[in-house]
C-alpha cells in the first residue's frame, strides 16, 4: 500500500513538471500594437504599425521582427540594437534615426528615407533598400552583402569598410561618399555616379562598373583585378597604386582624357 501511494505522489510530481514544461514552451500571445504605441511595451514582432508615429520613440533593444511599419514616422527615433529582421519598412521616414547596431537583415526599406541616418554596424544583408533616400547617413562598417541598393541617394555618406558584397548599387548616386576599405567584391554599380567618391584601399573585384561616373574618384590602392569598367569615366580620377589586372577599360575614358582602345 505504501509503495502504491508513493508512486502515485511520484506520478503526480511528474505530471505537473510536464505542465510546467509545456506552459513555458507555449508561444506566448501576439503583442498588441496598442499597449507598443502607448508605450508600455518596446516588443511587437509582426505587428501592424503601418503609418504609425514613432517619432522620437526610444525604441533601443526592441523586437519588432517582421512587423509592417510601411510608411511609419520614425523621425529621431532611437533603435539601437534592435531586431527589425524581415520587417516592412516601405516608405518609412527613418530620417536622423539612430540604428546603430540594428538587425535590418531582409528588411524592406524601398523608397524610404535615411536622410542622416545612423546605421553603423548595423546589419542589412540582402535588404530591399531600392530608390532609398539615404544622404549624408552613417554606414560605417554596415553589413550589405547582397543588398538592392539600386537607384539610391548614397551622397555625401559615410561608408567606410562597409560590407557590400554582390550589392546592388547600379544607377545609384555615390557622389562624394567616402567607401575607403570597403568590401564591394562582385558589387553591381553600373551606371552610379561615384563622381569623387573617396574609394581608397577599396575592394572592387570583379565589380560592375560598366558605365560608372568615376570622374574625381580617389581609388589610390583599390584593388580592380577582374572589374568591368566599359565604358567608365575615369577623368581626373586617382588610380595610384591600383590594381587593374584583368581589368576591362574599353572604351573607358582614363584619368589623362584618353579612351582606352
């Protein structure tokens, strides 16, 4: 009888750590956008905050993992550190937002503006930033391996060893944006305008530059083994230094006015 009654307290001990387990490994419910937008609450993964005003929201660490901020107001805000991986920023104003350190990764940020924005360290590996409005922003050392970036306002901006592998930047304007050291091997920017841009100690292997608006560019020690440059304006531009080895310079307009046959 006794070991019958300390097996059945044994069984009963048993079932509830096996409840306890299963309640603590159930999905929690979905945040609600309105205890988010009155500021209860930084988390919303997957929440409906199109055209949401997040101005000047402290939005540090927050989990917003694919949620739809499609044309959101995020002017000034703070979102250091957070995950926006996969979320749907079309449209949005991100203008002098800090995101540094940010998980963009996949992210939907076409035709949004970035004006100033700080997006160092951030990660934005194979993000649709496409006609992006982002210049004068930080994105010292970003993450854009595989990025849309095409048809983008790059000027002025400040992306030094940036991370832009297989990027595509074409028909983007680069002008006067400083690239020193950055990764941009196998990087698209067919008919950019990258008109002084300061490219020194760059990586452009096997880039696209078909096209390209060198003219000014500082590219002093950048690496162009295997780029194709048909048809680039090259004027006045710096190549000290640089490796052109397997380089394709046809037609291409070279720092002392000639075309290169």
């Amino acid at each position: 009888m006794r070991s019958r009654t300390i097996s059945s307290e044994a069984m009963t001990a048993r079932l509830l750590v096996l409840a306890f387990l299963l309640a603590s490994a159930a999905p929690s419910r979905a945040a609600d956008p309105s205890d988010f937008l009155a500021g209860r609450g930084k988390d919303c993964p997957g929440c409906n905050l199109a055209g949401a005003n997040l101005k000047r929201f402290d939005l540090s660490e927050a989990n917003l993992a694919g949620a739809n901020l499609a044309a959101a107001i995020l002017h000034r805000a703070t979102i250091t550190g957070a995950n926006l991986a996969g979320a749907n920023l079309t449209g949005a104003n991100l203008n002098k937002t800090d995101l540094k350190h940010a998980d963009l990764a996949g992210a939907h940020l076409g035709e949004a503006m970035l004006y100033e924005a700080d997006l160092a360290e951030a990660d934005l590996t194979r993000a649709d930033l496409a006609g992006a409005m982002m210049g004068s922003s930080h994105l010292t050392f970003a993450k854009l391996d595989d990025a849309n970036i095409a048809d983008a306002d790059l000027a002025d901006a400040q992306m030094h060893g940036a991370k832009l592998k297989g990027a595509d930047l074409s028909r983007s304007d680069l002008s006067q944006t400083t690239l020193r050291r950055a990764e941009l091997m196998g990087a698209h920017l067919e008919a950019a305008s990258l008109l002084r841009a300061d490219l020194r100690g760059a990586n452009l292997k096997d880039a696209n530059l078909r096209n390209a608006d060198l003219m000014h560019a500082d590219l002093t020690g950048a690496d162009l083994t295997g780029a194709d440059l048909k048809g680039a304006r090259l004027s006045l531009a710096k190549l000290t230094d640089a490796k052109l080895a397997g380089a394709d310079l046809a037609g291409a307009i070279m720092p002392d006015g000639t075309t290169h046959e």
